[in-house]
C-alpha cells in the first residue's frame, strides 16, 4: 500500500501480437526499477484476451519518478516499446489517501 505523497506512474497500454521480446524486458525493467532510489512498489495486470494492462510504479516523490523515466536503460525499452504496443499512456499522479480491507489489516 503505497502512503500520502507518494507519486504514482501509470501505465496503461495494449500488446500487439506477439510482441517479440517484450516478456524478458519487462521483466528486466521491474528488476532495475526496484533497484532504483526512491522505488516504492510495483503492480501491472493485464486482460489476456484484449492484451489491455495496466502498470503502476510508486515513487517516493517526482525527482525519483524523473529519474526512472530518465534512466539510460530505460530509455532502451521505451524506444522498444513502440513495436511492442497499438497505444499507450501514462499518467503522474500524487496519492492522497489509501486504504486496505479489514482482513488485510490483521
């Protein structure tokens, strides 16, 4: 559960069909983000069937999420990723309250 302040980036996007070599790299970059100062978490779903996911990395605040964004590696897999996906979009937002279920509380 990510906390007030944090600085959440999200990813939303469609796989085209067989997107070659697009399951290592994003397995690569979850790696080295978590590596990253400032990293506070990561979740990503994704539709099987529409190949629609969503992504979102936590940040500690927006120079971490800059830094990420502005990483030499990183870099490389978002010039990949324009034959990896139809569309995508990201959105910066600022967590201002969150909350877990009761039983995820205990």
């Amino acid at each position: 559960m990510s906390e007030p302040g944090t600085i959440a980036v999200i990813f939303v996007s469609r796989l085209v069909e067989d997107p070659v070599g697009y399951g290592q790299m994003a397995d690569d970059m979850e790696r080295l983000a978590a590596e990253q100062p400032g990293y506070r978490g990561f979740r990503s779903v994704r539709d099987p069937v529409t190949r629609e996911g969503i992504s979102i990395s936590y940040w500690a605040d927006e120079a971490s999420a800059a830094n990420w964004k502005a990483n030499a590696e990183h870099l490389v897999a978002q010039l990949k990723s324009r034959s990896w996906y139809s569309n995508h979009e990201v959105e910066v937002a600022t967590v201002i309250r969150s909350y877990r279920s009761p039983r995820e509380r205990e």
